[in-house]
C-alpha cells in the first residue's frame, strides 16, 4: 500500500498555484462542452443502477444515490467515468489534488438528489426534482459563461474541473485524428 500511496495522483500536490488564484474569475477550466457530456454519461449510468435499487430496496435509493455521487469523483483522480472518457478531472484547489469524499458529496448533491427523484413519486418528489433541475440549469450556465467554468457545487466544495490528457485520452484523440485524415 505503501507504494502505492508514494506514486499515487492523489498525494501529489501537483496544482499548489490553485489555491492562490480566486475561483470565480481565473481564467484555467476544463472545456465546458465536455464537462456538459460526462455529467450526461454519469447521469446515464446511475440510472439503470438506482432502478435496480429501486425494484429490490426502495427506501435505499436516497441514500445510495448520495453515496453513488459521493464516490464518483471523491475516489482514484477526481475521474468519474464520464471525465475519464473525455479527458477531464477534478481538483480540491485548497489542497491542490484530487478531492477528498466530502468535496465529492457536496459537489454532487444535486446530482444525487435529482437522481434519486426519477424514482420517486409524490409531491415532495416532484419539487425536489424540479428545484434540482433548476438547480442544475443555473450551474451548466455557469459552466458556460463565466471564465472559470465553476459550478455552484465547485464553489461549495472548494473544486476545479480541468482538462486532463493521460494516455487513453491521447490514443483516442490520435484515432480521430487518423479517421479525419481518411
């Protein structure tokens, strides 16, 4: 485990600048169009998972949806699988590495919560998943207008979502590339 740790992303702290810069005006952010498509992707597949939940534990579906959400990004290299796909990661900026669980829970809650409303019903339900979606309509404008690309949850939870080139990400830029050229 030792070794691990030693060469591990998340002990390094490889973005110490972060915490000097304000989170709201700089300039450096992941590429807003991609970050739109990966929380779609992850969307997608809790989903199907939480229907499951659904069918065999319905009162669970709350709670595994906020830790489905918590775990997404809070563990590996702040990659859920749909910033992994398209080349993006997330960063707690006041410790300049990937985020810890509860930078996860709280970036995410929203997510959790509307999640965990496609399988509800009643009037609670409803308004909890209108006022997520508002919610997130507010945040993916955000995303999209402001320079640094921050969400509402990105400022709760002290976090930044940058582009992130590792190797997959490189072969498959390399792929398109080939297949634009024929």
């Amino acid at each position: 485990m030792a070794g691990l740790a030693s060469s591990s992303f998340i002990t390094a702290n490889r973005y110490p600048h972060l915490a000097k810069e304000a989170i709201i005006t700089s300039r450096k952010r992941g590429n807003p169009e991609n970050r739109f498509w990966a929380k779609i992707i992850d969307l997608l597949l809790s989903l199907p998972f939480l229907g499951i939940i659904q069918m065999l534990f319905p009162p669970l579906v709350l709670p595994i949806s906020l830790l489905y959400w918590t775990l997404i990004e809070g563990l590996g290299r702040g990659q859920s699988p749909g910033k992994w796909l398209l080349g993006l990661h997330t960063i707690d900026v006041l410790k300049g590495e990937s985020p810890r669980l509860y930078n996860g829970f709280i970036r995410n809650f929203t997510f959790a919560l509307l999640s965990a409303a496609f399988f509800k019903t009643g009037f609670i339900w409803s308004l909890v998943a209108i006022l997520s979606t508002v919610s997130l309509g507010f945040e993916t404008y955000f995303v999209f207008t402001l320079r640094s690309g921050v969400r509402i949850g990105d400022i709760l939870a002290y976090t930044r979502v940058f582009d992130y080139k590792d190797v997959h990400t490189q072969f498959i830029e390399q792929f398109l590339k080939k297949e634009e050229a024929n």
